[in-house]
C-alpha cells in the first residue's frame, strides 16, 4: 500500500467520528426537525431474540404500511425526506428502522446475515398490523426487504428497491476495505462503520443464502438502478432480471444517476410507491 492512500485512510479515521451525528441523530434532531415542524414523528424499540431493534413512524396507523430500510452505513434518518413529505404523510403509515447493527440498534454489533435481519425487520411489520404492506430498500437494505417477502409473501403488498446490491457475485470491495477491520481502526471508527465492515465481509454468504428466493416472489417488485453508480455496480440489475419473475419485475436503468437516486429524485421513488400502493402522487 502506497504511503499516499494510507495518509488518506488515516485523515478519513480522524474525521469520519464527526459522522456520527448522521448515523445516530441526537433526540434534538427529533425534536427541531420534526415535531416543531409538525410532523408527529413516534419512537419505539422492538426486542427481538434479545436485542434491539429501533423504529421511528409517522402518518396515519390506518394507511398502507410503507417500511422504510436504510443502506450501509446509516440510521433511519437517512430516509427523512420520505418522513417529512406532505404527501407520505397522508397516504401512508411509514415505519423508518434502524437496521440490526446501526443507529440504535445496537449499533456496532452487526448482523451480517440478511435473514436475520429480515426477521426482524418482519418482526416490526407484524407489531404494526396492516392489510397492506410496503418496503423501500436502498442498497444494503434491498436485499433485506426483499428477503421478508420471501419469508412472509403474503404479507408484503409490494417491493421497491433503489440501488440494489443483490448479487453475491458483484459485492464490491475497495483498496481501504481490509483497513477497516484493523483492530486500531475499530477503536477510532464510528461503530455504525464497524458494522458496515463485518456486513460487507459477509454479504457474500448472506446473498447466497438467499438466492434461491428470488424466484418465489409473489409481489411486485420495482427497481431503480444509476447507471453512473459507482459504489454498487449497476451490473446487479441483470441479477434482478434473471432471478425474478418478469410478470413481476419493473425495471428502471437511469442514465446519469449515481447511488444516490433517492436523495437526488426523490420524487421519482415517491410518486412510484404511491402508484403501486393505488394511490394518486
């Protein structure tokens, strides 16, 4: 390793704890950012097999379940421009978790397997009983989402996926990856990238693991893949096309877009997750 990459992996180390506010937002975040602008924004923790598992919901309890689920790092705060959205709010229940592993979810202690995260994930959908079911998933967390529609297909109304890193065979990796999992990294890195390491280590598994579910999906599943992403490879939308069923399937391949499709358009992602619930956007 050049002297020049591992300076820059060390200045990273150092500024990367100020992160942390954006992993695990502080209960002022709450307070000013929601509730002084009149979103009622709930809080709740679901013990599940002994550990927990964080959630905030907004909207009305009798609209359509919208679950939302967070990539690697990060905390269900990444998707507040869903929970802060007029429209959202009056047409959906939305449940935004931090997955096992980040925010308040016992943040640093990761939960590599995407089954085990679906559980829980499904754990807090039957907790917050609904007819009709939705999961919005962004990069790490589209593999989750997907796997509770396989565990519980009757229960999931419909899937959408943005930026999905699903093919076990595409996981990318970086010159810096093995870096964080030095033992002095892991004391000076915020935890929620901890567990973003030990993830990425073991998506591989975790993405095989769950393979052969793909094709037993019964629900829609939209898709929105940047064609310009350069931290999942936009290759991962053949995997989509070979494993699901094309009754099923919507795909969308987008010129221009990087990862980052849903904070850059997020009324793209919007006005499409109302349509598949039957509602105007």
């Amino acid at each position: 390793m050049s002297y020049s990459r591992l300076l820059l992996w060390l200045l990273s180390v150092i500024l990367l704890p100020s992160c942390n506010r954006f992993f695990i937002p502080p209960d002022e975040v709450i307070e000013t950012e929601y509730r002084a602008k009149g979103v009622a924004l709930r809080t709740d923790t679901l013990w599940v097999n002994g550990k927990p598992v964080f959630y905030v919901s907004a909207g009305h309890v009798n609209n359509p379940l919208l679950v939302l689920l967070h990539g690697a790092p990060g905390s269900w705060h990444l998707n507040r421009k869903f929970l802060r959205d007029s429209t959202m709010l009056a047409n959906f229940h939305m449940i935004a978790i931090d997955r096992p592993g980040y925010g308040r979810s016992d943040c640093g202690v990761a939960v590599p397997s995407v089954k085990a995260q679906a559980q829980a994930v499904l754990a807090v959908i039957r907790k917050n009983k609904n007819a009709r079911v939705f999961l919005m998933g962004r990069s790490y967390g589209c593999p989750v989402a997907a796997a509770v529609a396989m565990e519980a297909p009757t229960e999931v109304s419909g899937l959408v996926l943005v930026s999905p890193a699903v093919d076990p065979d595409l996981e990318k990796f970086w010159w810096f990856s093995p870096l964080g999992k030095w033992e002095l990294a892991r004391r000076l890195q915020p935890l929620a990238v901890n567990s973003a390491t030990d993830e990425k280590y073991g998506h591989v598994k975790a993405l095989r693991e769950i393979a052969d579910g793909w094709s037993k999906l019964r629900c829609p599943l939209v898709a929105y893949v940047g064609l310009d992403d350069w931290i999942v490879k936009p290759e991962n939308a053949l995997f989509l096309e070979k494993k699901v069923p094309a009754s099923l399937l919507e795909l969308h391949l987008l010129p221009g877009y990087d990862h980052f499709i849903a904070d850059k358009n997020p009324m793209l992602v919007k006005n499409r997750l109302l349509q598949l619930a039957g509602l105007k956007p």
